[in-house]
C-alpha cells in the first residue's frame, strides 16, 4: 500500500487553493485524522504557513522558499534510492563537483546535492550554465548503478524524461526534448543535464546526473550572449514555482524512472523520451566538431546515440554534437 506523506498532503492543499476539511484529507490520504494533525504540525515547523479554521478545515497560505534538507526529506518520505541522502548548500562552484568529490569518498547511491547559488556552473562542451541565487534549481544525483561504461548515455535520456514528466506535472505546460538533453519550451531551452561518469574498463564506479532548471529566472538574469533562445519555467507558464514543490516531484519522477529502468532496461525510457520529441522526421542540422552532419532525424538508437538518415539513403549514427532543427 502506498505510504502517504507530508508532500502529498501539501499537493492536495495547494491543489484545492482553498479549505479542506481534515476528514477529506484523512479519507483521501488512507490517513486517520490524527495523522492529518500531525503532518500540518511537521509541515508549520518546516515554514509552511497553513490556517486551521475550526470545524471547517485547514488552508496552505504560503509554502516556504528555501530548499533544506529537512523539508525535502519530510516532503519525499520513505525513499528507496534516491533523496536517500540529500546536501543542500547556499553556494557551490558546481553542485556536479561537489556529487562527484562526495561519490570518491564513498557517498551512497542516490545522494542529491542541491545548491542555491553555483559560482562556476557547467554546462556542455565546456560552457558555463548561467546560475544565479534563489530562482533555479541546480541539482546533482549520485547513482551508482552496474552496468558497463556504454550504457551510461541511457541515464542522461532517463533524466531528460524525469526533468520534462516534472515540468508537465507541476506546471501543466508540455515540455519537448531536443536530442541528446536539452528540455525546450516552444522552442526555448529552460532546462539542460550535464552527466559524468567514473568507470572502470567494464564497470561504472558511479554517474552523476546533474540538472539545471530556469524555474523562476526573470528576463533580465539572462546573459546577453546566449547561443539559442532561453526560458524559464515561470515565463513560459506565467506563474512562479515552487522550488520545494518542483524539487520534490523531480526526485519522485527520477526514482521512479530509475527503479523502472533497472527493472526493465532502456526501452520503455527510449518510447517515453520519443514523446517528448517532436523532431522526427525532420531535417536536423549537427555539428560534430568541425564536421557536419544533415538529414532528417530518425529517433534514437538503443545506446543513446541519434540517427540521422542521410540523404542518399544512408543512415548515420551521432554521438554528440550541437543540433539545430531546420
Ligand atoms: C547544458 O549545457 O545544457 C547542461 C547544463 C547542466 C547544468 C547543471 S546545473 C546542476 C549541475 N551542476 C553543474 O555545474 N552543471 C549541472
């Protein structure tokens, strides 16, 4: 039987946006009413203002800001793998460095760093992700699953799903993913991965998933020179979001895409991750280094890599690289 959390008992309310009597959240939680009492009494000493009205139910007013440790945990529940350890800092040069100097002296699998502000933020191909205090989320997970060095590419596509599931959720807008890990917004970019990995010849050590999302960047706190056009989850929605609320979900689409993904391997991942991809068929345009590559983009192989049939009929399979959509 599912175990209900305070994190469920805060969806339901902010998903009313008015009372609800503490017998309907006991009855659709499974929870007694005294259970219902004690999460609103966990979630007040977390920041989480929520009015009791007597005899008519309980109100969230305002959820609390600050991403802590104690919130996440209390809001995630009982975890399997990962949020089973979780390190929020103020400021970090990269919350990926950070994972993967906590992963070398041992730090168990599913341990998240989560930072406020990141000094040195990475992007790919060496740029730098634009990281500012308060607004985004900018997260690190330590997974250490066993499988050979190859197979690493599948988590960054099983991390895409997590990260465009989440933003569908939470705020209703339908998010595509632009190969190989880019999360867009009518075009926009608004979230990017950038995973690392320690192996051995056959056998990862550990990955580190690490995700950036623009959740409620203004306009102006984007750089002038950005290559493509950015976005953030508030602009493109016209609401701010819940950094705790977004975080939370994230975590839970992630677990469950991971624990989907031992079970069953990349494909049900390869289907979902197709979804959220708009570009089949299409003609793609991809640097690869000093080359380039073009042709209409025919969907992923089983290690990640994309297809792209040429024009002569054959068929070219790209590993990394900067796409365009034409
Ligand atoms: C990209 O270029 O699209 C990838 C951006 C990845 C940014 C995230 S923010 C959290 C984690 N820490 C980093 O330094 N980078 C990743």
């Amino acid at each position: 039987m599912a175990r209900y959390t305070a994190g469920d008992l805060v969806k339901l309310l902010r998903e009313s946006g008015t009372l609800v009597s503490g017998e309907q959240l006991s009855r659709q939680l499974g929870i007694s009413r005294t259970a219902v009492w004690k999460h609103i009494s966990a979630l007040r000493s977390l920041g989480y203002q929520i009015d009791a009205v007597p005899s008519q139910g309980y109100c969230l007013r305002v959820e609390p800001e600050q991403l802590c440790e104690d919130s996440l945990c209390s809001l995630l529940g009982e975890v399997r793998s990962i949020g089973r350890k979780i390190v929020c800092l103020a400021e970090t040069g990269s919350t990926n460095a950070e994972a993967f100097r906590l992963a070398e002296s041992g730090a168990v699998e599913g341990t998240v760093v989560l930072a406020d502000r990141q000094t040195a933020g990475k992007g790919r191909m060496g740029r730098r992700w634009e990281s500012p205090a308060g607004v985004n989320l900018y997260c690190s997970v330590i997974l250490r699953p066993s499988l050979p060095p190859y197979e690493a590419p599948q988590l960054t596509f099983l991390s895409a799903v997590a990260v465009a599931r989440t933003i569908q959720r939470v705020s209703g807008v339908e998010p595509t993913i632009k190969w190989p890990n880019d999360i867009l917004i009518h075009g926009c970019k608004v979230a990017g991965l950038l995973n690392e990995m320690n192996a051995e010849t056959d056998q990862i050590g550990f990955v580190i998933l690490g995700i950036g999302i623009n959740l409620n960047m203004r306009q102006e706190q984007f750089p002038e020179d950005l290559r493509s056009p950015a976005t953030s989850l508030m602009l493109a929605s016209g609401s701010p979001v819940s950094r705790l609320a977004f975080t939370v979900q994230l975590l839970k689409e992630l677990e469950g895409e991971y624990q989907r993904f031992l079970l069953y391997g990349f494909e049900p991942v390869r289907r979902e991750w197709e979804q959220f991809c708009n570009a089949y068929g299409r003609q793609v345009r991809v640097e690869v280094g000093a080359n380039v590559v073009e042709g209409a983009f025919g969907g992923i192989d089983s290690d990640g890599a994309m297809l792209v049939q040429l024009e002569g009929g054959r068929r070219e399979r790209v590993l990394s690289g900067d796409v365009k959509v034409l």
